[in-house]
C-alpha cells in the first residue's frame, strides 16, 4: 500500500492569495461583530444594511491603501511614514463621510443630526479599522521581509560552504598523478609497454572514479574504499613491495557515509611521507569502525612520523601552535573539508605514535546512505516553508534570486 506524504503549504507560499484571504477574513470578521453587536442592542434591520455599506466601504478603500502603502514600504522612513499618515488620514476622512452620508440617508427626517455632526461622531470607527489594517499590513510585510533575508542568508551560506568544499576538493595534490605520469613515461622510454598500459588503465579507473564524484558529496566507505584501491594499484607499479597495506573495516562501517576523495589524501601523504623516504618502505593500516553513533577511521604508517627530515622541513613553515598536528597541505585541506561538513561535530586528530610512525584519526556522525537522504530532505522543505517560493526562489543556475516580490497585496 502506498503512502502518500502530504507536506502542508506555508500561508504565504502564495503572496497574493494570503492577501485576500485576510482581507476576507478581516474584514468579514468587522461586519460579524459589528453585525452581532447591533442586534443584541436590538437596533432595527435595516442597520445591517449601512453596517454592510461601510464594511464595503473599508474594504475598497484598504485595496487602495495597499497599492499606496507598496510604493512607500522600500522608500525612506520618512517618507514611509510621513506618506503613510497622509494615506490614511485621506482614507479615514472619505471613509468617515461616506459613512455620514449614508447614515444621513438612512435617518433623513427621523434626526435632527447634522451632516458635520454625524461626520465627526462616527470618525473613530474608520479610524480604528483603517489604522489597524494599516498596522497588520506593515507588520506583516517587515517579518516577510526579515523572513526573506534570513533565508536569502542561509542559502548564501549554503552556496558558500559549497564553493568552499569544492575549492577545497578541487586542491587536493596532484602530486601522485604527476609521478604516475613520469613513471609511465618511463616505462615508455624502457619499452616496457605491458606494465605501462596496465598503469594507464588503472589511471584512467581512478580518475574516473574521481571525476564522476560532485564536490561535497557524500558516499559509502565502501566506494571510497574501491577508489583508494584503484590508487594503491597504480602506486604499487612505482613502488612495489615497498608499498604495503593492511584494511581492517566492520561491516557496518562500509555502508556509512563520508564527503568523496576524504581518505585518499591521507593516503597519499603516507606515502609521500613514509613509504618514499624508506628504503624498506612503509606498511600502511586503514582501519574504521562504529562506535556508538560515530564513525572513527584511523590510518597509520610505519614511516619516521614527526621527526621524519621531510616532515621537519614542512613544520618550519607552520605556526608554533600547528606544527603537533598538520605534516602538509594534505591534512590541512581534510581538516578545512571536516570543518566545512560537519562544523564542530567531528574530530581530527594527526601526529606522531609512542611506537613509531603516523596516525590521522577521524570521527564523524555515523549515517547510512538512507539515513543521509532523508535527513537532508526535510531540511530543505524546512527552509522552504518560511515563506513563498517567489520571496526564496532560485535561478537554474543554483544561484539564490536577489530580486523576489517584495511585499503582499500585489
């Protein structure tokens, strides 16, 4: 049996239809009680009829107040507001005779009340409804704009944290592909033309792997996994049995999810650090498990650590508070990404072991690929229900629209 999910829409989703429906609502309410007020005073019927005339009344003027209030709420707050008062000062004046002329209609020959009196006897009433229209309108359209502006910010954010990760992703050193071209040079130079076909194929699987993932996606472990194989297969071309592994990863962890290209970075400042100034090499260990509700992955080596010379010569350049816990511009681009994701929610841990070598350990929250859709997608139905899509649209391009209608009553 399908289930359907019925996201109820936000009042304001639709400007225009918001606007008359308070218009309805308020102005059907005036009549209501006025209507319910003079019938329990037992005033005559025909009351009703003059009740109805000056709620009509009321209502067609409120229509033209709302085109001339639009054109004063962007404009100066001396203009607004000197405008405003102007506005409807006029509309409480035509209101209030209209309302004195009926009522003289109405009681002609039966009172001895005059049109001057009658006028200013009743002022108050349009006074009242038109000033607190007057004020609802106002009220309403500054927190749709503090709505719009605060949604407009968060998806600024949004787009900065984005172009962040991905500036961040797209710096990732190449310095591996570099060497993987020179060795396949080599190899061609040697004639050696089986071992540098099999490097190019696998070159070519993991850069396909890597192209295909969009900045600041996430994905299993178990594909970042396959992609850090498909890399360790073109490595071990260069440095052979110098290049040793070892993965230890729970079930469980496989299917958690993590931003794409996290762990190969890490890997590959292994290497650099330990394996290539290593006569015997080094033996790199991935291990990842789930504890509790986080997920912790750690990557050791067996290289020199800290006090490696190469990684002295990069601590030199590095303020003093830092140089305990970035060996390059490798952990310092995993640290900027972790920051980016998952603000202070994570934890990012390099240095050297009691027992020798390197340990980077990372713990972020434990989420499965379903778990990671679906928390996703009520955040963006969230951000949609502030307000109206027009006042938060967004452009095809991804990019947020600066010019959305601004006010209610269009």
């Amino acid at each position: 049996m399908a289930v359907i999910h019925i996201q109820p829409a936000p009042f304001f989703a639709n400007k225009n239809r918001a606007f008359w429906a308070l218009q309805l609502a308020g102005w059907g309410g005036a009549f209501l009680m006025r209507a319910f007020n003079a019938l329990a005073n037992g005033l005559p019927y025909g009351l009703l009829l003059i009740i109805l005339v000056t709620t009509i009344t009321g209502f067609s003027l409120s229509l033209v107040l709302s085109v001339v209030y639009r054109q004063l709420i962007d404009r100066r707050p001396i203009v607004t507001w000197g405008g405003t008062a102007i506005a409807l000062v006029l509309a409480v004046i035509v209101h209030a005779g209209i309302d004195a002329w009926v009522q003289d209609l109405y009681y002609s020959g039966t009172r001895e009340t005059t049109f001057v009196q009658r006028f200013i006897g009743i002022t108050y009433i349009p006074l009242t409804l038109l000033g607190g229209w007057s004020a609802l309108y106002y009220a309403i359209n500054f927190f749709l704009t503090v709505e719009r502006q605060a949604d407009r910010l968060e998806r600024l954010e949004v787009q900065t944290t984005a172009a962040q990760l991905a500036m961040l992703r797209y710096q990732l050193n190449p310095h591996f592909l570099f060497n993987t071209l020179n060795s396949i040079s080599t190899l061609v130079l040697l004639k050696q033309t089986e071992p540098a076909n099999a490097m190019l194929t696998r070159l070519s699987s993991f850069l396909r792997h890597t192209l295909i993932a969009e900045p600041g996606s996430q994905v299993p472990l178990e594909q970042e996994v396959e992609t850090l194989q498909l890399y360790l297969d073109i490595e071990r071309m260069r440095f052979e049995e110098r290049l040793r592994t070892q993965f230890e990863i729970e079930d469980a962890a496989m299917q958690a999810c993590l931003p794409a290209m996290l762990l190969q970075p890490l890997i590959e400042n292994a290497i650099k650090y330990a394996v290539s100034p290593q006569e015997e090499g080094a033996c790199i260990s991935l291990s990842a498990r789930v504890v509790g509700q986080r997920l912790r992955i750690a990557i050791d080596d067996t290289g020199p650590g800290i006090e490696g010379p190469m990684q002295r010569s990069l601590l030199e350049h590095m303020p003093e508070g830092t140089r305990p816990v970035s060996t390059g511009v490798g952990l310092a681009n995993i640290r900027n990404r972790l920051m980016q994701g998952y603000g202070d929610d994570h934890l990012f841990e390099a240095g050297s072991k009691p027992d020798g070598g390197f340990r980077v350990l990372i713990e972020i929250p434990y989420e499965t690929v379903e778990e990671d859709a679906h928390s996703r997608a009520p955040a963006r139905r969230t951000v949609s229900s502030r307000s109206s899509p027009p006042a938060r649209a967004e452009r095809g391009d991804g990019m947020v629209d600066l010019n959305p209608q601004s006010a209610i009553g269009t």
